[in-house]
C-alpha cells in the first residue's frame, strides 16, 4: 500500500467511497482518524453546505481528507472554489467526464485530482489529461454503476496503467483478502462503500443499518430503464418497493419528452434529482421501503454495527494474513 498511502498522506490504503447523505463529516472524520481516508459525499449540496460540512471535518479530525464533486453539478466550480479555499488535498471527481477547466482549476489549487476510469481507453485519456491518480470501479458497486465487473475493469486496467498513477479498485470489496489480491495485481489501494455504512459513527437512520445487515448479496439489485429513449445509468440498491417508484418517475419523465415539455438534459437531471430524494428518504428519514437503500453486492459481508476503527483493523488484518500466507519468509 506505500504508493496509495504515500500519495493519500495517511497510514492505510483505504480510501471511504463517498456515498451521498452517508458521508458527511462524523463518517469521514472517523475513517481519517482511523488511518484510512475519508472522502466528503458533496452529492447535491450548495457551495455554502460544502463550505460548512469541510468546515465540521475539519474540526473532528487534523487527518487528510477528500472531497467527492459530481461532474454534472451546476456549480461544479464553486464547489472547486469551496475545495480550494479550505486548501483540500484530494479532489475526486465522479460521474462522467470532467468539463473542460476543471482539472486545470483543480491543479492551481495545490489539490490532487482523483478521476474515475470506466475503461482502458478513458484511463489513458484522463492521464494524458494530467490526473494524479485514478479509481477503476465495478459494477458490484452501490449507488451508480458502470457495465463492467470490478474483477474484469483490474485485469483490463492495472496491468497498463498501474505504473503511471496509483490506481484505486472499487465495487465488492468485503474482506481483507480481496483487498490483498487487488495490490498484489497492482492497485496502490482500495476504495469502499457498503462496508462502512453500519459503522457506529455513519449517521445513517438505524433503519438503513438494519436492512444492511440484514440482506445478502442477491439483495443489492440494479434499476431497470423502461424507456429506450431515456437512457438512465443504472444504480444497485436492495430490492423493495421504490423499484415500482422509479418505474413511475421513468414514465413520467418519458411522457413529458413525448409531449414535448421538457430536453433531454432536463429529463435526466429530473432523474438524478429523484435519486438524490430517495436515498436521503432512506438514510435521513428510515424509511427504507419507499426509499432507495443503495447497497454493493458487499452488503452481505456487513454483518454488525461497529466502530469504524475495528472495521479498518479487520481488514488490513485479514489482508496481512492472506499476503503472509502467500509469501512466506
Ligand atoms: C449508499 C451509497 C451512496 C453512494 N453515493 C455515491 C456518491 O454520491 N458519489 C460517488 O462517487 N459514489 C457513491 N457511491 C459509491 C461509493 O463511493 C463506492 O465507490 C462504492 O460503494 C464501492 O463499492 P462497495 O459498496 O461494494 O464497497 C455510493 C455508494 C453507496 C452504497
């Protein structure tokens, strides 16, 4: 892990995938005071609720930490802006492309751009686009996903671009043992979500711990797109009534493409907006039926509530032993 710590700046190779309304500062806070690295969820916040949640971090730890800007954010820049004037170390951008400028203004801030790589060929762009680092994530993952799986994305991936910038692998990693499996191939580190979701700091609502621990890892399914014409990245969340939800708002949305009433892009950010709704339904206000429980297949690994620090020290445990067992002295 001494690429992925040397460039994090903290003591274990473990990066805490944001995840929005879940990663906010006490999560955070407590993954970088774990020695691992918390990132910021920014998800749909202002600029002044970035401002103040980087702010609150800060306060609970004096650990390096990140934060987590989707590309797609109207205010994309301010957000950069809000990063830079906390002087924020490592800016992961997420969800598709960056616009143009947004590295550069990235760079000039003394921050370390993170991009997400969905393909070989978007890896080798990015880098040539000056990225310092790069997380490959499959489509075992929780929330938004791409096609591909995490064990497919390593093998197509690190082998050409490893040596270049310390990549990140995320999407079903549980166990320590994975994560030993994904260094020995080459990443500089990992990145996790679903793991740290029941940890005794995630302010999550007892309720979205509950359905955690609870389900298996059939449980974490992806939405399903409805109309040809409304192309909706899908997302893995547990099975429950907001799938006949979804379905809803795709045919709403679809109606008012029909009738004319609204663009594409407005379509799609009505789509990204009912997301945004719904999870915070589940993990704010608990109600886990009619919200949407986003979850990776690595739920079913999470089997109790417990301090982030215990979560942190049993996988790098679990790790040590599989690489000890492997190379013997
Ligand atoms: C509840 C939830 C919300 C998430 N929200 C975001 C998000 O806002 N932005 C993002 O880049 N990734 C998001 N993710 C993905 C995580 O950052 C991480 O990459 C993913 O959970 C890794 O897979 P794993 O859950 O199998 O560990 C989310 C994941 C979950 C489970």
């Amino acid at each position: 892990m001494a690429r992925g710590t040397a460039f994090l700046g903290c003591e274990v190779a473990i990066l805490g995938g944001a995840m929005s309304w879940v990663s906010e500062r006490n999560l955070v806070a407590a993954i970088s005071n774990a020695g691992g690295f918390g990132l910021i969820a920014c998800g749909a916040m202002t600029a002044d609720l970035l401002d103040a949640e980087i702010a609150g971090t800060k306060a609970l730890t004096d650990r390096p930490f990140g934060v987590n800007l989707i590309t797609m954010h109207p205010d994309l820049f301010d957000l950069i802006a809000v990063c830079a004037k906390h002087k924020v170390g490592h800016v992961v951008l997420a969800g598709g492309l960056p616009p143009r400028g947004s590295l550069e203004a990235i760079r000039e801030s003394g921050a370390k751009v993170v991009c997400f790589a969905p393909a070989l060929a978007m890896a080798k762009k990015l880098i040539r686009s000056g990225v310092d680092a790069l997380v490959i994530e499959g489509m075992e993952a929780g929330g938004h996903i791409g096609p591909v799986a995490t064990s497919v994305l390593a093998q197509e991936i690190l082998p050409e671009v490893a040596n270049e910038v310390p990549v990140f692998v995320a999407g079903g990693i549980g166990r320590g043992e994975a994560i030993a499996a994904y260094l020995e191939m080459g990443a500089a580190g990992v990145q996790l979500g679903s793991r740290f979701v029941c940890a005794t700091e995630s302010i999550a609502h007892p309720n979205f711990k509950r359905a955690f621990i609870r389900a298996s890892a059939r449980d974490a399914i992806t939405s399903v797109q409805i109309d040809p014409r409304l192309p909706v990245i899908p997302v893995r969340a547990l099975k429950n009534a907001s799938t006949e939800l979804f379905t809803a708002k795709q045919r709403e949305v679809a109606q008012q493409l029909d009738e004319g009433r609204i663009e594409m892009a407005e379509a799609q950010l009505q789509i990204e907006r009912y997301w945004a709704g719904a999870l915070r339904r589940a993990v704010i206000d608990g109600d886990v039926e009619h919200g949407s429980v986003m979850a990776g297949q690595s739920v079913g690994m999470v089997k109790a509530e417990e301090p982030v620090a215990a979560i942190i020290a049993a996988l790098t445990a679990e790790a040590e032993a599989a690489l000890a067992a492997r190379h013997p002295r």
